[in-house]
C-alpha cells in the first residue's frame, strides 16, 4: 500500500506505468451502473434509416441516448423496452410513451443524400404536452456523422439542463502497449465516449500528465524520450511541438494558465520538487513556491486566481492552494489522510481529487463555499479525475494497476460509465484529460 499513497509523487509515475498490467483497449463498451436520484425519464427511438444509412452502420440514436445516459441526469429507457418507433411529432402516439412514464422523447431519420453524405434530422419532444420542444436538421458527410450525433446529444442536453453540452469535445489520455521488454507509449485524442481515437505521438519511453489547452488545440505533456522527464507542448493537429521545461531533475506536472499563455509545472532545478511558472512567449521561468516537502499536481482556478496542489508538508498528501503571484500557502483539505490530484471545475464551484480511506481510494468532490466533501467512485482505486469543459461530469482512472481502465462520473454521483476498448490490442489506458 506504500507504493499506492504516494502515486501522487511525479518521481514515481514513470515506475508505476511500468509496473502496471495490461488490460484489453480500443473500442468503446458503455457499461451504466446506477443513476443520479432525480433523473428525467427519457426515451430514444431508434432513427428511420435507408439502406445507406443502414450499410453505414453509425447507430445515431444509440449514440444519443448512451450519451445521455451516461451523463447521469437521464434515466434512457432501455432499447428493448421500446414497443414502437415513430421517426416524426406526426406518427407519435404520446398515450403509449406516459404509459411508460416516459417525459421526453428522441425521435428522427438518417438518409443519404449522395456523395458519401447523409442528412439527419431530429425532434425532440414534451410527452406530457404532446408537443415538440426543439428540432433541427443537419447534414455532414459519412466521417462526421458519429459526431453529430454528439452534436444533437449537445442540443438534447442544453434544452433540457439548460448546461451547454460537452459529447462533442476530446478526450486525452496515455495507452501502454506491450510488455516490460518491449513497452510502448501512446497520446491519444478521442470522442468524449472513447471512440475515433488518434494517436498523435509514441514512444518507447514514459508519456505521461497530458493537460489540454484553454484553447483545447494544444496539449502539453511529459515524456521521457530523453531518458529523463521534460514538458512538451504539442499542437494536435500538425504534430508540430516544443520543449518546454528540460531542467536537470524533476519536470512534471504541466498545468495551464486560463489565457493558455504559461504553465505551472513541478521542477526540482533547487533540489526539493517545488511548483514553478513559465510563460510560454519568453521562457521565463519563475518559482512559486519554496519548500523541503514535495509539492505537485497544480491546477488553475478558472478565474486565474489560485493556483491549487498536492503537497506533504503536512506529513501527508493534501491539497494547498497559493496566487500566481506568490505569497504563503494555504491549506484546503483536511477531510482524511490523503487528498491528491486537484482538478477545478470551470465555474470554479467544485474541486475534483484523490481520496484516500481506509486504505481505499475514490474520486472526490468538495463544494468550495461549504468545503464538504463527498465521494462519486466505487473505489478502490480510483486516481486522474478531469472535469469536463461543462462541469457536468469527470473522467478518471480506475482499478489500479492491475486492470486499469478509464470511467466517467457524474459530478453528482452515480451514472458510473466504464470506457474500455476492445479486442485487438492489450492496452493498459491512463492519466485522462478532458
């Protein structure tokens, strides 16, 4: 268990990368384990289709509703249990949806218009009212057509929550291939549910602590292809990258500033591993904090105004926070013996972490006003969470070393959605970034 308190530390990432089994990875399974207490009950036809659409095999509807589904604020009726499959407001009988205590329904077609492109249209609609709420029609060609069907789950999600969406944006994470004589390291970008995964760097050495751009065109990362850790910055979509902290030592833990012009990363250029700033434009490079413990794992506050991390300058990991521009630390944590791996939500109104008990370790939440702080995850070790851009849901490493895999939670609890791959390669999937 010693090994596990202290995955935090960035000198051990490399070796606990190593260490870990592999699991199978590459498609996605969505796997829903329980639900937020409340959820709206919502149905998803499936979509009319041509034969086009049918050769096509792109499930539109099944995207939407496990989307929605997965987000935790909808109880999706399950495909099996609907008895008739109206694609438009017109041929809909509302009396037959109430008797399944249905709120909301999903309803549309799919149809090839040439070209390799199709036409989607979809309407969603009020049961009870027996009315359309919104509806929209959309045309892309067959590479795109997986993501607008994230593009309506967004417009779903928006109507009905009022919260902007996030189906349509990225994932990050590492995949780790092989075995220890013949290891390889993956970053990949994904669909927020796993699918359309594209590698855009590997190497034989460690990548590690992948961390999106405010921009979300960047990402900076860890890698180890100079047998030593250095801070890379790499565009995602020419590949083209830039060395950002190579210092002797420790450079771990890239952070970005909410303008995207600086990083806070862990160095350890003055002998302990302290968080320092660099800007982008200039290179310079400014120390923030100066103590003997192991400070690490910065996270931006949205508004720029603190900078939190996980320090054991207490005797055990907890969470500090300080200004970007210097001044004493301050402690935010004192729930338990351990809280690591800080992630803010972008309203700033919750801190995601690493919750260690009883030898046992959960994805947290702490509201920032009342500092409560309450569990979302199974356990028992659980480690990564990011939250998404709308702050509805977080992603996260679970089942330690052994079968490690990537879930999503929603921020409220429950809605648990395991995102595995597949059948062709054993792959062991970490650190994600959303």
């Amino acid at each position: 268990m010693e090994t596990l308190t202290k995955r935090w530390m960035p000198t051990l990432v490399a070796t606990l990368l190593l260490a870990a089994g592999a699991v199978r990875a590459d498609d996605v399974i969505i796997d829903i384990i329980g639900g937020v207490e409340g959820a709206v009950p919502l149905a998803v036809v499936p979509f009319k289709s041509d034969s086009e659409s049918e050769r096509l095999g792109v499930d539109v509807a099944g995207i939407i509703g496990a989307n929605l589904a997965r987000s935790g604020r909808f109880d999706v009726l399950p495909r099996e249990e609907i008895i008739t499959t109206p694609d438009r407001l017109e041929a809909v009988r509302f009396s037959r949806w109430r008797a399944l205590g249905v709120d909301h329904l999903v309803v549309g077609d799919m149809r090839s218009i040439g070209g390799g492109r199709f036409e989607v249209r979809y309407e969603l609609l009020d049961v009870y009212q027996g009315r359309r709420v919104d509806g929209r029609r959309y045309r892309a060609d067959e590479r795109h057509v997986r993501v607008l069907a994230h593009t309506i789950t967004d417009a779903v999600f928006e109507e009905l929550t009022g919260i902007p969406g996030a189906f349509s944006t990225r994932i990050a994470y590492v995949a780790v291939e092989g075995d220890d004589d013949s290891r390889s390291y993956r970053l990949v970008v994904a669909d927020s549910d796993g699918h359309r995964p594209q590698t855009i760097l590997t190497s034989q050495e460690p990548l590690i602590s992948p961390a999106w751009s405010p921009g979300r065109d960047r990402l900076a990362y860890v890698s180890f292809e100079g047998r030593r850790s250095e801070v890379f910055v790499q565009a995602v979509a020419t590949g083209e990258r830039q060395r950002v902290a190579s210092f002797q030592g420790i450079n771990s833990a890239p952070a970005w500033s909410p303008d995207g012009s600086r990083l806070a990363v862990t160095l350890s250029r003055g002998g302990s591993a302290n968080i320092y700033i660099i800007d982008l434009e200039s290179g310079v490079v400014d120390r923030l904090t100066d103590h003997w413990a192991i400070d690490t794992e910065a996270a931006w506050s949205p508004d720029g105004r603190w900078i939190y991390f996980t320090s054991d300058r207490g005797g055990q990991p907890q969470i500090y926070r300080v200004s970007p521009d210097g001044g004493r630390p301050e402690r935010v944590t004192y729930d338990g013996r351990y809280n690591a791996r800080p992630s803010i939500s972008p309203d700033g109104e919750y801190m995601a972490m690493v919750h260690g008990r009883d030898g046992r370790y959960y994805i947290a939440v702490m509201d920032m006003e009342t500092e409560h702080i309450r569990t979302i995850t199974q356990g028992p070790y659980d480690e990564s969470p990011s939250f998404a851009p709308n702050g509805t849901m977080i992603i996260y490493t679970a089942g330690g070393a052994a079968d490690s895999r990537l879930k999503t939670a929603s921020l409220h609890g429950g809605a648990i959605a395991p995102i595995r791959g597949g059948e062709e390669d054993e792959v062991q999937v970490r650190e994600p970034a959303w």
